[in-house]
C-alpha cells in the first residue's frame, strides 16, 4: 500500500518514519525543492497551482492523506473522486475556517469563548459592544502559530483590525484570562473505533508552542470532558485519523479552540511517552489497519526547538533526552526540531526538563 500525503513538512517526515517499520510506502507532495519529508522518502515536488501534477501524483496512492491543513480543500476534494481521502476533504474544509468550525463546535454543545463572524466595519463595532472586551480578531482561513490575530481593547485604534480584515473575513472572539492552555489528539480507524491520548497541557511563547507536558495536570472532570469532546467531534464528521483539539482552561471551565485536521505539535510527545504514537496511529487509521493503544507510558515532556539548534551532544548528554532535528534551516520563529524527555516519576522528569530548557536557546523573531 502506498499512501500518499498532501505537505512535506516536518509532520510529513514523522509520518513517513512511522509507516516505513510497518511497510507501508508514503510519498509526499510539496512545494518546495528541499522539504523535511524528501530527507528521508519519496516527494513528489509541485504547487497547489500544478492540478494536473498533483492528479498525477494522486493516481500513484492508494489513499492520500494530509500533513498541512491549508492545503486548498476543493484540491483535495478533486482527488477524493477518484482516491480515497483520509480524513475526508469536507471535515477538512469546515476546519479551515475558523467560523465553520466554532459553528461545529457550538452544534455539538461544546463550549468555546463567545464569538461573531466579521466581514465588514460594521461588525467589527458590533462585536466591540456586544462582547466582553478585550477581543481577539483572528482571520477565518490560513493563520497558524498566532498568526493573522490582532488583540483589540476599548478605546483602541481599530486601524489594525481594518489592515487584518483587508485580507478576508475575520472572526472576532472574547480574549479570556487563560488558566492553562490544553489539547487532546484523538484518532478514529476506518471501522469507527475511536481512541484518545491523555489530555496535554501546553505552554505557548509569542504563540508558538514551546512545551507540552503529558499527562495535563487538570481535575479528572477536565480530562474526561476533553477526551468526550473529541469523541464527539471526530464521530459527528466520521473522520478517519487523527485529530488535535486545541482547549482553553479558564477557572473549573473548559472552552474549546480550534481543531487541527492532522497530527499535531502537542501530540509529538506520544513517539516515545505513548504506546502507539500518534503518527503511527495516523497511518494505521488512514491505510485502514487496526489502531493501538494511546495508553501513557511514563509522565513526557517535549520541548520545541525554534529558530536555533543546540548543540546535539549537549542534548545527548541529559539522561533520556531525544533528539528530533527535522533537517530544516534555522531562521528566526520556524520550528526546526524537538526533544522529549520521560521519566518514571515528576522530581526527575522536572530535573530533566530543567537540563533540556537550559540547552535550548529558542531564538522567536
Ligand atoms: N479567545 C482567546 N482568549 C485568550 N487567548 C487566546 C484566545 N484565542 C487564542 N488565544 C491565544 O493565542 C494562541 C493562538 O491562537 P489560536 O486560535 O490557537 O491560533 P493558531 O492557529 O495561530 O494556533 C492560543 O494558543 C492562545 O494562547
Ligand atoms: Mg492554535
């Protein structure tokens, strides 16, 4: 079986180390001439604006699947007419867009932050009065890493909203006092049996991810509700593979984000602190094989490398640290490798933790 995956950044690369042991083929299609996925298997290079390329491509899978949610979904859904597209490109599109997908959020009785759909000037003065200030402005379609947001207060010039909502509709929401930020990777086989990773609490810096620590440390309620939220999710839109959901803890309350159609940042952790990673869980889903376990092994840390490499030997050093550079150039604000670090108990996994953050010198813009 070879599958085919839409992207070939470093979640591309994850994914092909993970089928490779269980001898499935993967080839990626990306833009650009050096990518994380052709250091270490096959990549087609070519453009969302090459259709006849990309259908080429397509017709060498047996099932094609995404690593880059931004890929044009009516792409997708070309491909979908004659491959099997797993998750399905309609759960793609609606996830896409911000405002479908806190729509989808609120059908399915799942709490958010309060929000309204911005298109014109108008609606922006609507959502000042109407909500409860300050707001975050954020564009429906293509942000990622806090980008394409701007954060506005009363009495707040509004010039900056405006410049944000010259590139497209925007959706506006309440910008809540966060206890801690969570999410929680859920995976749905092809036969409907769902599976959940235990909840992630996530530190953010200049709204990059910077660690993720398994498990969360949030009431049972807390992680029983996540993991039912994205139960919900993946059944209402028969997915198949993976799926993060991206939650806020605000008081005893959990609100949720936003929803990520793919193997996520915070569910990176789950290569070594999980049974059966998440990556591989992907895979097994989307070629249509049995799922595994997503039990915790040990309390895991994973801590970004952004912007800059620290010295491997260093890393190598620290008891337990792994080392996941994906082979791309440092530049300022680009995630260029991680390190996960366990540990049987928390006083040795902090002392861990502490030795891999004194290594990392994250260099954010
Ligand atoms: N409604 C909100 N209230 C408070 N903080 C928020 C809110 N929305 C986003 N943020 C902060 O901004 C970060 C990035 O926003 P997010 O919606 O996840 O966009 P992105 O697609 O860039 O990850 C979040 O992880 C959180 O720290
Ligand atoms: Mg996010």
């Amino acid at each position: 079986m070879r599958i085919g995956i839409l992207g070939g950044g470093q979640l591309g690369q994850m994914l092909m180390l993970a089928a490779y042991p269980l001898g499935l083929e993967t080839t990626a299609y990306e833009a650009k001439a050096f990518s994380p996925t052709a250091l270490v298997g096959n990549t087609t290079i070519g453009t969302t604006e090459e259709p006849e390329k990309l259908r080429d491509w397509s017709m060498h899978c047996d099932v094609v699947t995404y690593e880059w949610e931004n890929f044009p979904a009516p792409l997708v859904a070309d491909i979908a007419e004659s491959r099997p597209v797993r998750p399905d490109p309609v759960a793609l599109a609606k996830i896409q867009d911000r405002l479908f997908e806190k729509r989808l959020l609120a059908d399915l009785k799942i709490p958010t932050s309060p929000f309204r759909p911005i298109d014109n000037k108008d609606d922006i003065e609507t959502a000042m009065s109407e909500l409860v200030l300050p707001l975050i402005f954020k564009t429906r379609t293509g942000g990622y890493d806090g980008k394409g947001q701007v954060v506005s207060n009363e009495g707040d010039d509004i010039q900056a909203v405006l410049e944000l909502l010259n590139t497209g509709p925007l959706i506006a929401e309440q910008k809540l006092e966060l206890t801690k930020e969570v999410s929680v990777v859920g995976v749905r086989a092809l036969d409907g049996t769902i599976k959940t990773y235990p909840v992630t609490e996530n530190e953010h810096r200049n709204g990059i991810l910077h660690k993720s620590t398994a498990p969360a440390s949030v009431a049972p309620g807390i992680e029983a509700e996540a993991r039912e939220h994205v139960t919900a999710i993946l059944k209402h839109l028969e997915y198949i593979g993976v799926m993060a959901l991206e939650m806020f803890v605000v008081g005893d309350r959990l609100l949720a984000n936003e929803m990520a159609p793919r193997v996520h940042n915070s569910g990176h952790w789950t290569i070594e602190g999980a049974e059966i990673s998440q990556f591989e869980n992907h895979i097994r889903a989307v070629a249509g094989l049995p799922i595994g376990s997503t039990e915790l092994i040990a309390p895991t840390v994973m801590v970004n490398l952004v912007g800059a490499i620290p010295d491997p030997k260093s890393v190598m050093k620290i008891s337990g640290a792994h080392l996941h550079l994906y082979g791309k150039e440092p530049r300022p604000g680009r995630k260029v490798g991680h390190i996960t670090v366990s540990a049987a108990d928390q006083t040795a996994l902090q002392q861990r933790v502490e030795a891999v953050e004194s290594l990392v010198n994250n260099v954010l813009q």
